[in-house]
C-alpha cells in the first residue's frame, strides 16, 4: 500500500517539476512590460504629460493564435485574434491638438472624439470582422463604436500605412485598412476606466496611479489610446511580438492656476507616485527640458541625455525612487511671460466652412509649409459624410492666394458619396512648394434628411471628422529632424521619449455643419395636407372622366315647383 | 401664310432670342437661376450634369455616387459640346428653346386643320382662331420657360422631344414620332405615360385609309419599345455598366433625393414614418400612371388635349417636378384657346400662379438663409402651386367637355346644365 503511496507522490513530483519548467520557460520568453511618463513644458506655459505603457508579447506567428496572457490584456488579445486583425488603433480625443503652439505631439494625436483603423487580414468575411470588432470595442470601451456602420466606414488608399513592421507586397495582397472616426463622441471616465483595466498593475501602483479622472479631464487637451502592432524581434525580422503600446497625453495649464508654470506631480495629478509596478520591466519618468536654462527641478535627476536636435531629457529611473518623492519644477521668474516665438512646425494646417445658409457651402483647407527652401510631399486624407454632396469640379487649388500652372495635386483618389451608404472620401498628394499656403477649395450641397435622420438635437448640427495629413514615408528635409529621433528598435539605454516610432500625423479642426430642418411636429399635417391635395384633383378628375352633362329638363323643374307648391 | 404673318414670327423668334442672349451674358442671373430649386431638380441641374461630365472625363464612374442622375447620352452630348467653346452650350439651350417653339407652332397648324372639319360653336364662326406665331410667342415669353431655359435645366431636352414626338404623331410619321416619345421616356421616365394619346394620333386616320387598328396599334408599340431598348443599349455601350439605370429611373421612382421642389413629394416623404414609406410612394406614383388610361379613353378623339392633359398631370406629380414641366403644358394650352371661355376660374389660377412665383424665392430665404421661418412656409407655397396647377387642369377639362355638350346640343343652350 505505502508502495502505491509514494510511486504516486513520486508521480506528483515529477508532474509538479515538468510543470514547473514549462511554466517558468513560458514565463521566461513571454511578456515584458514597461511603463513611462514624459513631462513636456511646452512654449506657451502649458505642460505636456505623456503616460505610456507597452506590453510586448514574443514568439508570435502572424495568423497562429496564443492563448498564454501574462501582461498582455486578455480582452484584447482575444478581439485581435477572433476578428483576424492585424494590427489596430483607437484613439479618445476630446479638445484640438494646438500645433502653432505646441509643436507636434509625442505620440500620435487625434481629432476631436474617436477613431478607429485597423488592418485585417484578408478573407471572406472581412466586412463582418469589422463590424464585430467595432461592436466588440464598443463593448469594452464604453464607447458608441458601434456607430462606425458603412455610411461611416472608409478605405484609405493612401494615409494611415502600418504602423508596426510589415511587408508592402504581404499587406497589401493580404490586408485590408478600415478607417472610422465619430467626431461628436465624448470621452469621459467611462472610456478611462476600462482602458486602466487592461494595465497589468492596474491604477494600484506604477505611473497609472497617477492617472487621476477629475484632473485628467480638467485639461485643455487629452488624448487616450491603444495601439495594437506587430513588431520585429530582430534586425532581420525573423521572429516577431506583438506589442500593446497604451497611452494617455494631456495638456494642462498650470498658469492657470497660479500664473505661474512650476509643477509638480501631486499638483498636476492630485495624487503621489507610491511606487513603481513591480510588475514592469523599466519605470521611467522623462522631462524634456526648455531651452531657457532658469528653471530647477527637484529632486535631481539621475541622468540627463543630450539629443542631437538640441534638447536635453532629464531621466528619473522609478525603480530606485524613495517612496511619495513629489517631483518639480520650478522657474525663477514672478509671473509667466507668454512667449511670442513659440515653436512652430513645418507642416500644419486649418480647415473651414465657407458660404452662409443652409442649401449649399464649401470647404477650404489652408496647409501651411513653413519650411524655408523644402517642397514636402504630404497626402491630404479628407472624409466628408454623405449628407453633404461634394462637387468635385469645384476643388480649386490655390498657392499663396493664386492659382498656379504646376498643380500641387500630384495624384487624387476621389470617391464620391452615395447616400446612406457611404461618404465621401479625398485623398491628395500634394507637393507643397517652401514657404507658402496651399490652399484647397471645395463646394457641397447639404442634403436634406428625412426627419427620422435628424439627431434629437437637431439644430446643433452635424460633426464633420478631423482633415489628415501625414507624411509620404520619404524622408525630406525638415521633416529629417523628427525621423531622427525615430527609431524602430530602441536600445535599452536610450529614453523612451527618443524612441516612439510614428508617422507624422496632423489633424485639423472638426466642423459642425447646420443642415436644414424640416419641421419635426408635423408629420400628421403633412400627410393629411398632401393627401387632401391630391385627392381634390383625383376627384375632381374622376368626375368629369365618368360623369356626363345633361341638361335640366324645364318640365322636370316645374313638376318639382309644383310638388312643392302642393305641399304648401 | 401671308408676308405678315411670317413678319410676326421673325419678330417673336427674333426677340425671343436676343432676350435669352443678352440675359446668358450676366453669369449672375444664369448661376442664381441655376441654382434656384423651383427652377432645377436633382434629376436636371447643370451643375450636377458638369459634375457627371468631370467624373466621366477623369475615368470615375459618374453614376457610382449620389450626385448625378441624368441619362448616359446628355453625358456624351455635353461631352461633345465641351470641346467647343462655352458660347456654343449656352445657344444649344437658347436654339433648343426656338425650335421648340417652332414645332409648336406647327403642332397649332395642323390642329386647326384636323379641326377645321369639325362642327363649331355659333359664336364661334366669326372668330378667327388663334395666330399660330402667338402659341410660340406664348411659350417663348412664358416667364416660366425664359427662367427654365436660362437655368440651364436639362428638362429643356425632354419638352423638346415630346414636342417633337407630338409633331411628328400629327403628321403620322410612325417611327419619328415612337422615337421622340421613347427619347422623352429614356430622358425622364415620366414621358411613358404620352405613349397612349401618341398612339392614338398615330392611328387617327388609319380607319379611313382602311388600315388594321389593332395591327397599327402593335407596331407603334413595337416601334415604341423598339427605340427605347435601342436608347438604353446605347448607354450601356457609352457607360459600360448598367449602374445608370439605377442611379437615373431608380432616383426619380424611389426618390432617395429629398431636396425640395416645386412638386408633393418631397415634404411628404421627409416627414413620412419609416414603415409607410413605401407604401406611400407606390401610392403616388401609381397615382401619377392611372390617369393615362381612363384620359386617353375619354378624350379619344382629342389626343392632343390629352398630351396636354397627361403633360399637366406630369408637371404636378412627378417625383422631382421643376417650372420647366409647368412650361411644356402652359405650352399647349394656348393651341386649345377656344375653351378659355368657358373656364371658370381664370382669374382664380392666374392670381394663384403670381402668387406663387412672388412667395416661393421670398419663402425659401426665410427658412433656408434668413431663419426667420421654417419648412412649412415652403411646403405651404408648392401646395398653394399644386393647386394652381390643378385648377387649371381641372377647369380646362370641364371647359372642354361643356364645350363639346354644347357643339353637339345647341338646342339646348338656354337650359341649366349639370352632372349626372
């Protein structure tokens, strides 16, 4: 019996070693996580906070699944995999990146409300992927995803290129890009909520416990996303992860406060850093420092990188940070000055309505090329929704205010709308010559709706998406600055601030167009009016098709009058 | 003809042509016209035919889209056209105004003729009928035709083909008159239902000439089908898909396009409850076919009145209805000018129609532009417009039938007469 006993604890053991090892091997090679927050002072006394935090899965074969998570969200994981996507993007945004002021933003932005693109790969029911993956997100998010239905749903031909490492030839045989946006969502707790769900520390410990809801959305700009890619292990690309990059950016406005730019993190956040996730791989706090040279940061940081386009990254390595430090910064100066020469970019640009009333307008775009003796190749990426009829004929180009000879317009892809089905996409690559305003035009008829199309806030009018230019993926000129500091494959020692990798991306402004309104208590009225209209015609018709003249016999008339009189 | 006669004509062509000229000149009257919606639908905008034409020319496919619903063969015509210069366009409308014009005054000849054989009311022996010269300068100084006609709208090329296809029915030219009745259908769909009184003009003599009616009746058909399947073959060649037919007859039946007009529809179906929608729509445009039969059967020895009748049921219920379909019908009008006495409410349609002209721009402005009114202000014009237009119907119907009681009851002149 006892015999029995130990063959069996011996069985016991040898399972819980061999369990162990597969386990621990699993856990060797699999997930790493790491999280850090960049502080940007930006030129007119606003301050940049920038969370990030990437959860790279390994050993990932394209169109294999997995289903061993460790840090890597489940929820995600899953959607990815059932759906067939390949790599996927979902923005929150609500207020406008201000790029004449700011400079381009660290991570990429976003219009105003949501957006969504995905690649998926290619089969049968790829439309129907979408369609569950938008479903599925809206689920998860607390957002109206679900809204992104075909009238919404576009192709770009052009912008919106993988972010993370592909193959063009294997994308564009095996792939397809779907691109939603909804300008009118609000973000709001809701959306943050489930977003910090997915962190492997959650809002415990770690940067993310400083991601505080009632400061978050006290700010002038905020801007929460997740990024779904695949990206290459090695230089040659032979094995590959998949990484989760999610992030949250901000701009709040100290001066406001105080009329002074100092910060520190317990006043920007209301809460203290504790600790880092233990969790996490690399801890990183960043501040990218101002040119001027009269501030002080406390407590000093452990390590300040010079980067090659002149700006210096103080770095504080959270791992070894003594417990509820408040870190700070503050300037030697009474009360902030507004600083005129603020850091302009190269490329941005502003779109807007032209034309009154509520029958017809147009659209103009002005793009501004700032750099001085560079044309840059961009691609102008607008989606108009279908309740306004874009006449194509109409799209003017303007340099400077004056039509030019040489068209800027080097290809145009234009799908033309079709009503409640789909909108109405442009897709422009332009030249923009140095130093000058192009300027697009377009005119539209806005539609009129059925009153059952009407929101019930009708006379607030209908959100038009943000305008997207992003760069050609040729590098030129003044745009070298920026893919300097991109690298794809970040060695450890160099910042994190130095190595997120994007394509350069800058929305316009969203639009809300008034589109008239039938009169929305009537519908009873309506009927009942035409039909009396019609049917006055019917009847009098009818009667003069089926009935015939006849005269009215005198005879027949004095018999009548004598009846009459005999009754009397 | 006389000398002076033909002196008239010149004259009122004459003018007719140097107002339409000199008023193209200022671009500003031509784009506000053509952009006025009383003036041009979805289905016959010029600004929507250039847009087709750019599409077209730039390889897009015109008809995948929402914004051009007219036939493929316009797009070739005004392709055609574009090479020359812009002056060119602006005379085809002009000079496709004129000779329509021109037909009509033929078209009032030859009823003269066909009734000149047909017993008369007494009051009428010492009247001279009317000089044909006044129908054209009717039609051509019609505001509503000058405004149509400088718009641009597309519908010109429909009116003209009825016209055409009424001229050539009278003159019992079989195929001619099939061909312009099926180039009117292929342009606007609505022109199917003229088939009936065209045929029945057609066949007018053939008992006399001793031929087979109901043979006659089968080739005009024939013809008639023939010319219209011919029509749309061409477009598909031109096209290279079948897409137009969707996005051209299935606009004007299914009525996706809910800008306003001058027509019922469109207010009715932006307020309609979703799950009547379709049944309303089947409703109104069957309303819009029934009366091509019983018309027709009534009126058999008059198809002329008929095609003006049908033509006014058609500027009325049509799904995208413009001032330029009123244009056609008021065209015919005068060619019957001996019922104008014993219609009723003459006075009633003419206030109706001033009415109309003068409200609708000033409606429009309150609610689209100024703010100051709403959606019913419009909707309530187009009603009071319908109904104009339906008097006037109406009454030209009963005044055409009283006057026939009477031509073939004199004796019965002083009594009271009623329905029955």
């Amino acid at each position: 019996m006892w015999q029995l006993g130990r063959l069996f604890l011996f069985f016991l053991v040898f399972i819980f070693i061999v369990l162990k090892f597969t386990v621990a091997e699993n856990f060797h090679h699999n997930d790493n996580f790491k999280e850090s927050l960049t502080i940007k002072p930006l030129s007119d006394g606003k301050l940049l906070t920038h969370f990030q935090f990437n959860v790279r899965i390994s050993g990932i074969k394209e169109g294999k699944t997995f289903n061993h998570y460790k840090f890597f969200p489940r929820a995600i994981g899953q959607i990815i995999q059932s759906y067939n996507a390949r790599e996927l993007h979902l923005t929150f945004t609500q207020g406008r990146w201000n790029y004449e002021d700011w400079g381009y933003p660290i991570a990429p932005s976003a219009g105003t409300g949501v957006e969504l693109w995905a690649w998926l790969w290619k089969d049968e029911k790829l439309d129907k992927n979408w369609k569950s993956l938008t479903n599925a997100l809206a689920g998860l998010f607390c957002a109206s995803l679900n809204f992104i239905d075909d009238t919404i749903t576009v192709q770009p031909q052009l912008s919106f290129r993988p972010e993370g490492s592909y193959n063009a030839t294997e994308i564009s045989t095996h792939a397809e890009l779907r691109y939603g946006s909804l300008p009118h969502e609000n973000v709001c707790t809701e959306n943050l909520t489930p977003w910090i769900k997915l962190l492997p520390c959650k809002s415990t410990s770690g940067i993310a416990s400083l991601l505080n809801g009632h400061k978050l959305y006290d700010s002038n700009f905020h801007s929460m996303s997740i990024h779904v890619q695949p990206v290459c292990e090695d230089s040659r690309c032979l094995n590959k992860q998949l990484e989760i990059i999610q992030t949250v950016s901000a701009v709040v406005d100290p001066v406001r406060n105080s009329g002074k730019r100092d910060w520190s993190l317990n006043q920007i956040f209301g809460r203290q850093l504790s600790q880092a996730c233990p969790l996490a791989e690399g801890s990183k706090l960043e501040v990218i420092l101002p040119e001027d040279c009269d501030y002080k940061l406390s407590p000093d940081a452990d390590d300040v990188t010079h980067m090659d386009g002149g700006t210096n990254i103080a770095l504080y390595n959270l791992k070894n940070l003594q417990l509820t430090t408040d870190i700070s910064m503050t300037w030697k100066e009474d009360i902030f000055e507004y600083n005129l020469n603020f850091e302009q970019p190269r490329i941005y640009a502003h779109r807007f309505f032209t034309g009154y009333g509520q029958e017809r307008g147009g659209i103009k775009v002005n793009i501004f090329n700032k750099s001085p003796n560079i044309s840059v190749p961009i691609i102008y990426y607008d989606v108009i929704p279908w309740f306004l009829k874009l006449y194509l004929h109409t799209l003017k180009v303007q340099i400077n205010g004056k039509e030019v000879q040489d068209n800027p317009i080097k290809d145009l892809y234009y799908q033309p709308a079709v009503d409640r089905s789909r909108p109405n996409v442009i897709e422009a690559e332009l030249l923009l010559p140095p130093n000058s305003i192009t300027t697009l035009s377009i005119n539209f008829d806005k539609v009129f709706l059925k009153y059952t199309e009407h929101p019930p806030d009708a006379n607030r009018g209908f959100d038009i998406g943000s305008a997207v230019i992003s760069s050609t993926g040729e590098i030129v000129g003044d745009f070298n600055y920026l893919y300097d500091v991109v690298t794809r494959n970040c060695s450890e020692d160099t910042p994190r601030a130095a190595c997120y990798h994007y394509s350069i991306r800058v929305y316009t402004e969203t639009l809300l167009v008034s589109l008239p309104t039938p009169d929305f208590s009537m519908p009873y009225n309506v009927i009942t009016l035409t039909c009396t209209v019609i049917a006055l015609f019917f009847g009098s018709m009818f009667n003069l098709l089926t009935r015939g003249f006849v005269a009215l016999q005198p005879n027949e008339d004095n018999k009548n009058k004598e009846g009459k009189d005999a009754a009397k | 003809m006389t000398i002076q006669s033909h002196i008239t004509g010149g004259l009122i062509f004459g003018a007719a042509f140097t107002a339409r000229l000199i008023l193209f000149h200022f671009s500003n009257i031509t784009e506000t016209l053509g952009s006025r919606i009383e003036i041009v639908t979805p289905v016959t905008s010029f600004t929507r035919l250039t847009e087709g034409l750019y599409l077209f020319e730039n390889g897009v496919p015109p008809y995948d889209g929402g914004a051009f619903h007219q036939a493929p063969l316009l797009l070739a015509c005004f392709q055609l056209l574009g090479y020359l210069p812009v002056i060119f366009t602006k005379l085809t409308f002009i000079l496709t105004d004129l000779i329509l014009a021109y037909y009509l005054t033929d078209i009032t000849r030859m009823k003269q003729q066909l009734y000149c054989h047909f017993p008369r009311l007494k009051v009428e022996l010492k009247t001279k009928e009317i000089d044909p010269w006044i129908v054209a300068g009717l039609y051509l100084f019609n505001p509503f035709t000058i405004a149509s006609c400088l718009s641009k709208s597309t519908i010109i090329f429909t009116n003209l083909s009825i016209i055409l296809g009424t001229y050539y029915s009278l003159k019992n030219n079989k195929s001619y008159g099939m061909f312009w009745i099926a180039m009117a259908s292929y342009l606007s769909f609505y022109p199917f239902m003229l088939v009936l009184p065209t045929i029945l003009m057609l066949i007018n003599d053939a008992e006399s000439k001793g031929k087979n009616i109901k043979s006659e009746i089968f080739s005009c058909a024939g013809l008639y089908a023939g010319w219209l399947s011919g029509l749309l073959l061409l477009s598909y060649f031109l096209v290279g898909s079948w897409d137009f037919l969707e996005a051209t007859y299935g606009v004007i039946l299914l009525l996706p396009d809910l800008t306003p007009n001058v027509g019922l529809f469109w207010y009715f179906f932006i307020e309609m409850f979703d799950q009547f929608r379709s049944f309303f729509l089947v409703v109104f445009q069957i309303h819009a076919f029934i009366f091509m039969v019983p018309v027709s059967i009534k009126l058999r020895n008059h198809p002329l009145f008929s095609m003006f009748l049908l033509s006014g049921i058609m500027a009325i219920f049509k799904s995208y209805p413009s001032i330029g379909d009123a244009s056609l019908y008021l065209a015919f009008f005068p060619i019957y000018s001996e019922i104008i006495k014993y219609m009723r409410y003459n006075f009633l349609t003419t206030n109706i129609f001033c009415y109309c002209s003068i409200l609708s721009p000033i409606f429009y402005h309150l609610w689209i532009y100024a703010g100051s009114g709403n959606a019913n202000f419009f909707y309530a014009i187009t009603l009071v417009y319908t109904i104009g237009n339906i008097i006037l119907l109406v009454d030209a119907t009963y005044a055409m039938f009283r006057r026939e009681f009477d031509i073939w009851n004199p004796d019965l002149r002083n009594y009271e007469i009623i329905q029955k």
